[in-house]
C-alpha cells in the first residue's frame, strides 16, 4: 500500500511539474509600453501621428504588431536587431477623410513561446 501510495503521489507531482510549463519553460509574457501618444490626445486630419514606445522580452520577441482596423493600420515586424529589446517608432498619416472621433491603436507583442501583451491608446480626431 505504501509503495503504491508514493508512485501516485511521484506521478501527480510530474503531472504538475510538467503541466505548469510551456515547451520551452518560457511562461513569462512580453511588455509593452507605449510613451506617446497620450490617450485622448487629439490630432486633425492629415496630421501624423508618432507612436512611439517599447517591446521587450526575457527571452526572445516573436513579433511585434501595430493595429487600428478603423484607422487601416494593421503592421507586423518580426525582425529585431536585439531580440530582447524593441524600441519602436511608427508614423501614422491620418488621411484628409478620416472621420472625426475616438480610435483606438493596440500594440501587441508576442514572444518566440507564444507569451503576448498589448497596450492601447486612444487618440481623438478633431
């Protein structure tokens, strides 16, 4: 009984043990930071809008993506010159006939391992 009752509590343990890591053993998600704009702040048309921040990563960055589906801007880059690190700073054109109002821009990075973080901004457009 003894014997039967340490292999069982042996295989939960594994079964925990294993269940708890990504393939690799990477569980830790990229961060994002964006630094401007600001949310709210506000733009005109045909302004251009820097969006400017950082990605980073214990590991390694898979990817890194830009997306406003109502402003048109879906942008992925998965090449990086430090992997662990990724300043970035996008230029976004707002076109004469955008419609005035709030729209949102997501950042989001996903690391080598699958881990991911997004930030969001809101900017208005007067």
């Amino acid at each position: 009984m003894n014997k039967k009752l340490t292999f069982l509590s042996l295989l939960i343990l594994m079964f925990v043990g294993f269940s708890a890591c990504t393939e690799d053993g990477d569980i830790v998600n990229p961060n994002i930071q964006i630094s401007s704009p600001n949310d709210g702040d506000a733009f005109t048309v045909a302004d251009v809008v820097e969006i400017v921040g950082r990605a980073t990563d214990d590991v390694a960055l898979g990817s890194v993506v830009i997306i406003s589906s109502t402003l048109g801007l879906d942008e992925t880059i998965s090449e990086f010159q430090e992997p662990t690190d990724f300043p970035f700073n996008f230029q976004l054109t707002l076109d004469p006939n955008t419609a005035v109002g709030d729209y949102d821009i997501t950042i989001r990075a996903v690391d080598t391992s699958g881990n991911e973080d997004e930030a969001t901004v809101n900017i208005v457009v007067q």
